[in-house]
C-alpha cells in the first residue's frame, strides 16, 4: 500500500490525542532532517526559537488532502506569523522521503517541514492512535505555540486542519502583545 494512502486509511479509522505538552510544559528540544523550498535543511528547534516564538505543527503525512490543505494555510498565513517574530515548522512521521517535494508544492517554499523522530514523536506525544488505542506508525495534526523560553504557550489537537492556522496566529499575536520586541 502507498504510504500516502495508508496515512488516509489510517486518518479515517484514527482518534485524535490529546496533545500531552500543556502549556508552561517545557518543550522537547530537537534537531530533525527537513527540508524547505525543496532544499534539504537541518532544523533545530533551539535555533529557531532564539528568533521568536515558534509555532510547531505535527501533520499525519505528506500528500493527503488535510495536510496539503494545511500546509497552504499556513503558507498563506506565513506573513501574519513573520510579522509578530515566529517561525513557523512542521514536522510528520509519515512518508518523510516526500518532505522534500511537499516543501516546495504546498508549503509554497516558505517555511521549513522536518522529519519528526521516535524520539520527538514520544516527547510531543504525537503519535496518532486507532479508535481502539492501538498506535499508528504517523502523527497526529496537532498545533504548538512555544514561547522563546521553550516553554509551550498553546497545543491543539484535531484532525481537522481548519483552526489550527487561525487558533496559533491568535496566540503567537496574544504573546507578543504581552512581550513586545524591543
């Protein structure tokens, strides 16, 4: 089975977790394989977050019609984000192998997507899991706001994409209001 519809098989019978990372909960730091603009990177969230404030964002997999839609989204958005000082990242387990392309077709080059490890996956707690508790192999579509201290601010868990754009904008807007930049 391709690993794109595997992931769609598996977003259809999944349950979204909650996201385990409360805020004031100290972020995992990471340093992943991605890719942005189809160039492949090294992405590292401490140096992202010396910037700004970052915006995390785990998605199921490349190439299926949520994740594409998000991916635009945010993309669309990215302006809005830049403005206030945060970086924007997304990360996935599934079909790592096609980041590279994904960056370049529905992140429109703008913004980084990494490849998220066993080890990131277990400290995010991203992992999506079947109806009946059984893990999947992907993640889950859940949003993060995370302050430049590396704590989180903001998580949101749903396997629609629809607020997750809008609901990280308000808090990165929100953060900035109370911590303007000098």
């Amino acid at each position: 089975m391709r690993p794109f519809l595997f992931a769609a098989l598996a977003l259809s019978l999944s349950v979204p977790a909650t996201a385990a990372l409360a805020p004031g909960k100290k972020a995992p730091d990471f340093t992943a394989a991605g890719a942005v603009a189809g160039k492949p990177i090294s992405v590292s969230l401490k140096a992202a977050l010396k910037k700004g404030p970052v915006v995390l964002y785990f998605f199921p997999a490349a190439f299926t019609a949520g994740c594409n839609a998000e991916a635009n989204a945010f993309a669309e958005a990215l302006s809005d984000f830049t403005k206030e000082g945060a970086t924007v990242i997304g990360m996935t387990a599934g079909n790592v192998d096609q980041l590279e392309k994904f960056s370049s077709m529905h992140c429109a080059g703008k913004f980084a997507v990494a490849a998220a490890t066993p080890a990131v996956i277990k400290g995010y707690d991203v992992l999506l899991r079947k109806p009946d508790g059984t893990p999947t192999t992907i993640t889950s579509r859940t949003s993060f706001v995370i302050a430049p201290t590396g704590r989180i601010l903001f998580a949101h868990t749903d396997n629609n994409p629809a607020a997750h754009i809008r609901m990280t904008l308000a808090e990165v807007q929100k953060y900035r209001k109370a911590h303007p930049r000098r």
